[in-house]
C-alpha cells in the first residue's frame, strides 16, 4: 500500500506506523514484574486425622493418580512413629494407613522411632516413594529406610536400613533411571538406592558442615540424571550420573552480598548460611526453580549453561513490603503447566515487647510467563482459626491445594485439649522451632485453588 502513493511524504508516515507497530509489539511481548496483594482470608477445610502425638510434616504430601491425597504426620514423642493417612476428597473420609516404625519392624521402647519422613512422596509405577527419618535421637536410631507403599495392593515395601543410625532428611527420586537419592542426618552423607539391583552406594565424607542444617532438597535433571544441592558453603554441589562422582560447580554461586540475609533469631535451627531451602525442576522450562532460605528470593538454575537469575522475592506480604525475613517453608510447589510457583508463606508476628505473637500462613502465588506475584491472603479455617505454621504443599488435579498445617486448640474445655496436654506434659524432646505457645493439632486442609477459576 505504501508503495501504490508517489508523494514521499504518506511514505514516511507509512514507515513511522511500521516501527511503531513492530515496537509496540516487541514491548507487549516482554513481560515485566508486577506484585498484587489481596486481603484475603485464603478459606481452608481441615481434615482430622485425629492423631494428638502428631506435632510436625515436613513435604510429605501428594495427591496421588487413584485420586485420594496420601499425606505423612510426624510425631518426636518415642511413644508413636511417622503415621502415613490417606484422605479421599471424593467421599471425605480419612484413614490412618499405618504406623511406619511398625512397618519396618522395630521396637520402639528398645530403639528411637522413624518419627519422620522429611520427603515428598514420589509416585512411579504405581507406587508411593520415600524415606523415614528419626524424629527424636540417641545412637540407638537404626537408621532411616527406604520404602514404597503400592497405591493398587496397599502393601509396604521395606528396601532396608539405607546408613547405620543416620536419618534421612532429603531425599529425591529419578524415575527415569529408578534411583533414590537422599542426604543423612546427622553426618550429612550423599547416598543413593538403585532400585532395580537394591544396592547401596554411599560417600561418607560430609556434604556440608554438621554443625549447621545442611541441605534439604536435592534437584534431579531428568535429561542428564545429575543431582544438585547447595553446599552450604555458596555454591551448588553435583552428582554427575555419568561419571559416578560428586564434585563442587564452578559456577554458579551465592557470594553476591544480597543473598546473605541472616534470620534474625539465633540457634542450632537456624544455623543454616547461604542455601536453598526447596528445589524443584521445571519440565517446560527446562531449568531449577528453588526458593533461598530467609531471603525467600526465587531464583531459576540452568544446569546446562550454569546461569542462575534471580527472579523476585516472594515471602508473606507483610515481609515483601517492610523488608522481613521468616523461617523459609518447604511448601514450596510448581503448577502442572510448569508456569506458576505456589508457596506457602510464614508470616511470624510479635508483640509489642518483643515476644513472639500468634504467627499466620499466606498462600502466594508466582505466575512465570508474567512475572507476577500475588499474595492471596492469609490462610483460615472455618471456625476463624488461622493455621500457624506449614512445611508441606501439593497442587492437586482437583483445583484444589492441599498443605499439612499446625493450628492452636482453642477450645480448653475440649477433649483434645485435654489430652494433648497429657501427651505435652510427657518427657517428649522437641525441637524449639516446633514448640508453641498454646497447644497445637497437626491436620491435613484443602484450600480451594484461586487460579483454577472453578468452583
């Protein structure tokens, strides 16, 4: 059409509308970060699995492919092991499906329980995945074994004791290649389990200092077969399945002085450096995305080109905009479309002297694509309680979400109240960061997914 015009001067219009369309169009495709925050409250269901030893879950949770959402809860009290539920949205009911100290056979009063799995639960080939971890400690642990569950039979399979008196406190699964890898505790060796042969192969030199947490999560790149976890130390440690061998990447690291956000409480728990907290592979994107302890900053890894980028910071509201930090969660999931991140966000209060105040959960959101973040709200119950505190997350096909949460007991005058302050009376090691101010129950909640756009 431009050219049908003899004059120059409709020309150069002509071009000036080209540029600015082929501009205008270049910049709509690129996208640029927003933030969104909502009021809220985030409603939740809680589901009772009525099992008042329970005090804590740490990512075991999945909603599985028959359709029910299979969940573990620990207990530190050496009166009870780790109790693996099944919940079935479609009727409601919830089952307690087993104790797994009794699974692997062990005596709880001669030995200390397998109190924890601190692992999500892999389904492959019809069966759940996982590994038990101590939940108190005495070098009469046996140590943490390697198991799977078959979601058709309801059968346990019992791989063995994985490392003598050592837990294990992450643990991951390659399902192309039928491996589990995990870390222990407390010696923080890197191990695997070849399913297919049922061998062991085990480096008894620590991974990171025993002192401090260490890592817990491992990220498997699927294409390569290659484990990652952060060193503790400001860089990523690698497992090349190639070549059998555990060696430290020269790049990338987290020596750049905004990832070195200490959290303001002091002790052993929180003795971490600088780490991620979650790992998780993105299959559309073909890269790592993992949330950093107490920064919270949401940062992508490539393994094939050992580019990290730092994307946003996504903690609870409240801390996005003051500049706080929490005790980053590990309920920490990426969507199905690999195009969203969801979190579960602590946001700890204080009172006016100083002292902590009852804490509450937010759901955020982290849309890829638009580089979006969202705060949905803080989470609630139907009875107005707002769970405290979170460490496991799973995005179900349901369009709903489902987390493993701490709630106060309100009511004294209950049942419940009564006895799980008989069972908190009791001569029960706990960790600090797991002790409340009031009395606590530990349930599975279905939350509504506010992306689905379905009732």
């Amino acid at each position: 059409m431009i050219f049908l015009n003899k004059g120059r001067k409709p020309v150069f219009k002509g071009v000036i509308f080209l540029v600015l369309t082929i501009f205008n169009t270049f910049c709509l495709a690129q996208p640029t970060s927003s933030t969104v925050y909502k009021d809220g409250p985030v409603k939740a269901k809680m589901i009772d699995g009525n099992f008042l030893y329970g005090d804590s879950n740490y990512n075991g949770i999945t909603y599985a492919s028959d359709g029910n959402v299979y969940y573990v809860i620990c207990s530190h009290n050496r009166k009870s092991g780790a109790q693996l539920f099944r919940y079935d949205p479609r009727s409601g009911t919830v089952e307690n499906v087993a104790d797994l100290t009794t699974v692997v056979g062990e005596d709880r009063t001669k030995v200390v329980n397998q109190g924890k799995v601190h692992c999500d639960l892999y389904e492959h080939k019809g069966k759940l995945w996982f590994g038990t971890h101590a939940g108190a400690y005495d070098r009469t642990y046996p140590g943490g074994h390697f198991m799977s569950y078959d979601l058709q039979t309801g059968k346990f399979e019992d791989f063995g004791v994985a490392a003598p008196n050592e837990g294990l406190v992450a643990v991951s699964m390659d399902t192309v290649r039928n491996r589990i890898y995990a870390v222990t505790w407390p010696g923080y060796s890197f191990l695997y389990l070849d399913i297919d042969t049922r061998k062991v192969e085990r480096w008894m030199e620590a991974i990171a200092p025993t002192e401090q947490q260490g890592p817990r999560s491992l990220g498997v790149d699927p294409n390569t077969g290659n484990v990652y976890w952060h060193s503790m130390f400001s860089t990523i440690q690698v497992y090349d399945y190639q070549k059998d061998e555990v060696s430290t990447l020269e790049k990338p690291n987290f020596k750049n002085p905004m990832f070195n956000i200490p959290l303001g409480k002091k002790g052993v728990n929180y003795s971490v450096g600088i780490a991620w907290r979650s790992v998780k592979w993105n299959a559309k994107y073909q890269k790592f995305y993992a949330i950093m302890y107490y920064s919270d900053w949401l940062v992508s890894f490539d393994p094939q080109s050992g580019e990290l980028e730092i994307l946003d910071r996504i903690p609870a509201a409240p801390n996005k905009k003051s500049g706080g930090t929490d005790y980053t969660s590990l309920a920490f999931e990426i969507s199905k479309d690999g195009e969203t991140i969801y979190y579960i966000a602590p946001d700890s209060k204080l009172n006016a002297d100083g002292t902590s105040a009852e804490s509450e959960l937010r759901l955020v959101t982290y849309n890829i694509p638009l580089r979006q973040y969202t705060d949905h709200g803080p989470i609630e119950l139907s009875d107005g309680r707002r769970p405290r505190y979170c460490q496991g997350l799973d995005v179900a096909d349901n369009d709903r979400l489902y987390i493993v949460g701490w709630v106060n007991i309100k009511d004294k005058s209950s049942e419940k109240w009564a006895t799980k302050l008989a069972i908190e009376t009791e001569d029960k090691p706990a960790m600090d960061i797991e002790r409340s101010r009031e009395l606590q129950e530990i349930n599975l909640m279905e939350i509504k997914n506010p992306l689905s756009g379905r009732d």
